[in-house]
C-alpha cells in the first residue's frame, strides 16, 4: 500500500467527515458530516453535489447495491436519497429515545432491507419504507451496526455489549464477552468468519464470529488526549486479507489472522481520521476526518 495518498478531497466549510461510502460502481464516494452529505468524484476528487441543510450530525451514509439510492442517519430520522441528483426520496422515523440518535445505516447485500440503528436495531423494507422489525440489545442504544456479506447475520454493538443476529428471523445468536468500554464501530469478514469492533478505549479486538471466542485484542489508536473518548473505527478489505483501523492521526493495516500490523499511513496536519471504507474492489482506501477525505491506493 502507498504511503501517499493518491487524492486528498476538501472544500471549503468541511467540518469533521464522520462517514465515508463508496458506490458499488466505485465512481462515487458519499461522505457525512455536520449538517450536510457531500457526493464526490472519486477519481478525479471534484466535489459534484451537496445535500443537507438542517439535518444534523450524518454518523453514517450508505449506498444500496444497486448504487440508486443512498441512506444517511443523522439526529433521530434515517433520511433515503438520489445521489444522482441530491433529491430526498424518504424519511424513515423509528420514534427512538432521547437519549438516542441513528448512529448506523446499512443495506442488506440483495437491496430488500434497510438497517439502522438508534435505541433499537430497526429492519426497513427498502420498497414501501415500513419497519418490519425491531431488535434490542440491553439497555444502552445501538451505536455500531454490521451486515455480513451474505445477508445472514447483522452485528451489532453499544455500552460494554456487542450482538449477532439472525437477519431472518431476528434470533440472537451470540452475545460476546461483555467489555468496559462503548464498541464504536463493528465490521464482519468477508467470509463471515471473524467480528472486528473497535471502541472507545481505542482498541480494535478479533472474534470468532461463530463461537464469540477472542482471536485477537490490539491496543491500536492511542494518540487522542486521555480524556477524550476515542471513535476507533474499523473496515475489511473485500478480500478481507487486510483490516483497516483509525482512531487518532494514523490508519493502521492489520492481518487478521495474526493480528499484527503490517503497516500503517501517516497523518497529516488535517488532524484525527474518524472513519473508513474500501472501495468495491479493493484499489483504494477512504480516510475521513477534520477537514478531509484521503484517498489511498492500496496496490499498484
């Protein structure tokens, strides 16, 4: 992997960028931030649209497979949009808590579904915009979700509790090892074998997705000040040989099946990396953070 990135985005007014999607056609990539969603050319790095306005702190967009459509969660509403042209399509209120906002938004890999997470794991039908489902971890508010590969498992993660579900039929199908700290960010291997989460203690920790058996714990991302709780965050590579993380001014590059880091891409004086994502086949890496988005070849 280059220690350069190939591109760097900004525009003016770019506040922290707390998500970042590629679309399945790897043209596009979305980012989110304070009050708006920006839709980027991500070859030639152009800034071709913005969406927004009033609408809160974006913790998470995603594209549908089909790349038509994009979710975005932001406050307590998880908003559907035309990337294309930046109009909103819908509105999706699952009624959550105060103490809750729409922290993540993922879509099942054959479009059906919609998954966001808030107080609750709500499951939306992507066609008519109903919830078909509501899931619920303990007490705290869900604040990092997953979908595996094939549809079958969503994880999800909150306050010293991380969860597997049964997409189908809504079954919990392991609870992991309870933790001392908040799980910020969850991904599951391409091939559904292992669980990556990372939290706010700025560890980044390997589980066998079948038994919930620990492979790994990794004392990653460490160079936040003491007192300020960290957002580690983490995403595979669509081969899953590579596993990205980032949490303070540096992304790290692990082998998950050792657990050792191969290599890791400096930061610059843009400040800390909040978010990740892969492009669809694998050639580049996104790193969002204060002030812009850097983009990474990940292989010649």
């Amino acid at each position: 992997m280059h220690h350069t990135p190939r591109l760097t985005l900004s525009a003016k007014g770019m506040k922290d960028v707390e998500s970042v999607a590629f679309s399945p056609d790897r043209r596009v990539l979305a980012s989110g931030e304070k009050k708006r969603i920006r839709i980027w050319d991500a070859h030639s790095g152009e800034q071709l649209r913005e969406m927004g306005g009033r609408i809160g702190r974006v913790e998470s967009v995603a594209f549908s497979p089909d790349g038509r459509t994009l979710a975005s969660g932001s406050g307590k509403v998880v908003r559907v949009w035309d990337p294309h042209t930046g109009e909103l399509l819908r509105q999706l209120d699952g009624d959550a808590g105060w103490l809750a906002s729409v922290s993540s938004v993922a879509f099942s890999p054959d479009g059906t579904t919609l998954v966001s997470g808030d107080e609750a794991i709500r499951l939306w039908d992507t066609r008519t915009g109903e919830q078909r489902r509501t899931l619920r971890q303990s007490l705290a508010p869900v604040t990092a979700l997953a979908v595996s590969s094939d549809g079958r498992v969503l994880a999800s993660g909150g306050l010293q509790e991380a969860h597997l579900w049964s997409a189908g039929s809504g079954e919990r199908l392991l609870t992991l090892p309870e933790q001392a700290s908040q799980v910020t960010s969850l991904a599951i291997s391409p091939d559904g074998r292992v669980l990556a989460s990372g939290d706010d203690a700025g560890a980044v920790r390997l589980w066998d997705a079948h038994t919930g058996r620990e492979l790994h714990a990794l004392t990653a991302h460490t160079g936040w000040p003491a007192d300020v709780p960290r957002h580690v965050a983490v995403a595979f590579s669509p081969d899953g040989r590579a596993l990205a993380s980032c949490g303070d001014e540096v992304v790290r590059i692990w082998d998950p099946r050792t657990g050792a880091q191969s290599h890791e891409l400096p930061g610059d004086d843009t400040g800390w990396v909040l978010c990740l994502a892969f492009s669809p086949d694998g050639r580049t890496l996104a790193a969002g953070g204060a002030g812009a988005i850097r983009l990474w070849a990940t292989r010649a």
